[in-house]
C-alpha cells in the first residue's frame, strides 16, 4: 500500500521536501495517558511487547494523538538477546535484569544466532503486519534494533548500568570473546532487520544508546566495524543510525553506508553538518528536558533548531523521551516542526 504520507522516506533519502518530518525517539510508551492505561490492565511489559494486536494498538497511539510523521514498532531492542537465548524479565520502576549473563566461551558458543534468532520473533513480525494494515498507509512505520554494543552491554552487564563498567571489563579482558559475541549478535540484528522488512516496515534505526561509554579507539574497534556491516547488509529502506555520545565518529558515520546520521543534544547542528559533510539526513537533536519548558521557550528552542539544520533534516529529540514530560511540551514540539514551512 502507498503511503498518503512519506516525508520522512523522503528526506531519509535526500529529496528536497517543504518541511522535516518530525517524530520522537520513545514516543509509544508512558508519556500518552493511552498507553498507561493499556498497561495498567496487563501482567507486564512483556505480554505487551508479545501481544501483536496490543503491540500495534501502542504504536498507533502517538499518531493519533500526537501527529508525528511516523510510527515506531513498539517493541524493544531486548528481543535480540532472548531470542539468542538470554531470557531477561522487566522489573517494575527498575527496569530490565537478565538473570544469566555473558561469562565465558561455553556460554557465547551455546547462543543462538543469525535466521535461527531472527525467526524465533514471529510475534514481532506479526505486530508489524497487523500495524502496517492498521496504520493503513497514514505515516511510514519505523522498525529499529540494538546496534551489537549496545546489545553486549545488556547481555554482559545483566540490566542497565550507568558506567557499563562489566560490559567494559569484558572488553579488556576478554577481547578474542567480546568480537566472537558481537560477530553473532551482528547476524542476529541483520537477520532481524531483513525479516522486519519482510513484514513491512518502511525504514529502519540503529540505537547504540551506550555508544558513549566507549573510548574513540575502543568505538572504532568495537561497535562501528559492525555498524557498517549492518548497513552494507541491510538493503532496500533507508537506515537511520543514532549512536549516543559518539561526538568523536561523525566523520566515520560520513563513510558507513546509512542514510541519517542521529545527533544526541550536545551537538551543535552547524558544526556536526560541516563534520558528516553534506551526503547524509541529519536527526535530532532537541534536549529531551528542553520539553519540560514553557510552550513559548519550546516554540523558540524549536525554530532555532529547524533554522540552524537548514534542511536535510528530520526532526527529534537528541534522546527518547522522558516518561514525566508534559505532553504539552511534547505537542508543542511537534506542532513548532509543522508549522515551520522551511526556506530552502
Ligand atoms: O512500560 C514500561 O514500563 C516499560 C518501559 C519500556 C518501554 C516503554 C521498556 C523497557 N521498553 C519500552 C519500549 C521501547 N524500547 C521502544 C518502543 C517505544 C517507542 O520508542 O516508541 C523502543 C524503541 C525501545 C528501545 C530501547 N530499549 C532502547 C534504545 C533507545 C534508548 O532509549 O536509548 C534501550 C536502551 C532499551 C532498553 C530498555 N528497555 C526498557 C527500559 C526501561 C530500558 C532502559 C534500561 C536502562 O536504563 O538501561
């Protein structure tokens, strides 16, 4: 089915458009009083993430309500590492644990990888079709997965972490290891990506949401290698890559075969476009807290954004948004974006 609105497979592919789409980063979730109230009636967040007809009922929220140019599979980047092998569970205003995690050899050979992870997701897969008939061709639908770091951290670490200090002693001590994980997390996220393609989305996004913990050296020798074999292997949507905190790898992100380059908020917009050079969609990078303004602060803090981007660009924040954030905050945002009809 044709897409009434495709701005963002538009810019994402680098024609010149009348204004950047705009959507958010975490923009299904605890924010819309919708989806708490979804949420409050299952046993968790599980059953939710499971259930294809909820998974799309979630997704099509922010589009209702919201009127973001585009709709992100609700889903989350754990279902890799489960689908391998590593169960995790979602604990209550703590957040993901994973019971077992990764130690030695034995246990990064036993894990499943590549198509024998990826079809494991079939209810993923089946969020997607449902929502792709649902959504009926309104706004594009994203499907995203982990980049292969961040994965590691998870599945190291054992849940979140503020330093990823494990997932780092891994790397130091185990180096032979951590590439022989990252290898099969890579076929694992490639595999997926093709099958949610398969199923309909339209575009999709790499989140290496712990990108910064890592050294530049340790980045390129770490996470990117596999980033670019991702986007080599990955054909026939546009991909987005947004890695947090990689300040350091913008001129590297030039050269990996993706088509939109995410920014987190420490970047200025001018200067990351004069280091990315002028081939890639830039997105981003509003300060997520920014939202917690007044409706004019946002207004202003919006149009100084669109204007100092100056085209090329989708708009969003620099990270997911925050649970707490006023939605009016959030609708003046997306409001600011498409009012703004942009001097080309
Ligand atoms: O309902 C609940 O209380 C559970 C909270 C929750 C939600 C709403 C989790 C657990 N995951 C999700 C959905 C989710 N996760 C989506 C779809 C919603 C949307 O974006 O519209 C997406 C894209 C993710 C991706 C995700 N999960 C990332 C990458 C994005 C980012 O923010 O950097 C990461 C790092 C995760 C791990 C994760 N899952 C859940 C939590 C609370 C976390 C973070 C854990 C930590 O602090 O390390």
């Amino acid at each position: 089915m044709s897409l009434q609105n495709d701005l963002l497979i538009r810019t994402a592919r680098g024609e010149e458009v009348q204004r950047p789409p705009v959507w958010l980063m975490r923009q299904a979730g605890r924010i819309l009083p919708q989806y708490r109230a979804i949420r409050a009636r299952l046993s968790g967040f599980k059953e939710l993430v499971s259930t294809p007809s909820l998974a799309a009922e979630v997704t099509i929220q922010p589009v209702d309500e919201l009127d973001v140019d585009a709709a992100i599979i609700f889903s989350d980047i754990l279902v890799i590492p489960e689908a391998m092998g590593l169960d995790y569970e979602l604990i209550e205003k703590v957040g993901p644990r994973f019971p077992e995690t990764i130690r030695s050899a034995a246990q990064v050979e036993e894990l499943i990888e590549g198509n024998d992870a990826a079809e494991r997701l079939t209810y993923v897969y089946d969020a997607v079709r449902l929502t792709k008939k649902e959504l009926a061709g309104r706004v594009p639908l994203i499907g995203f997965s982990g980049a292969p770091w961040t994965l590691l951290c998870y599945m190291v670490e054992g849940g979140g972490s503020k330093t990823f200090s494990k997932a780092k002693r891994f790397l130091y001590q185990e180096p032979v290891l951590a590439h022989q994980l990252l290898e099969k997390i890579t076929t694992s996220v490639i595999a997926y990506l093709k099958l949610k393609i398969q199923a309909g989305v339209d575009i999709v996004q790499i989140f290496d949401s712990w990108a910064g913990v890592l050294t530049p050296v340790q980045y390129q020798t770490f996470a990117l290698p596999y980033i670019r074999r991702i986007c080599e292997e990955v054909q026939s949507v546009p991909k987005i890559v947004f890695a947090k905190g990689a300040w350091h790898a913008l001129e590297e992100f030039a050269d990996v075969p993706c088509d939109v380059v995410g920014l987190d908020w420490t970047h200025d917009p001018t200067e990351a476009r004069e280091r990315v050079g002028p081939d890639k969609v830039l997105q981003g990078n509003l300060d997520p807290c920014q939202l917690y303004a007044n409706v004019e602060d946002i207004e202003r803090a919006v149009q100084e954004m669109l204007t100092s981007f100056a085209g090329r660009h989708i708009a969003n924040l620099g990270h997911g948004v925050y649970p707490d954030t006023p939605l009016e905050g959030v609708k003046a945002f997306v409001r600011t974006v498409k009012e703004m009809e942009l001097i080309l």
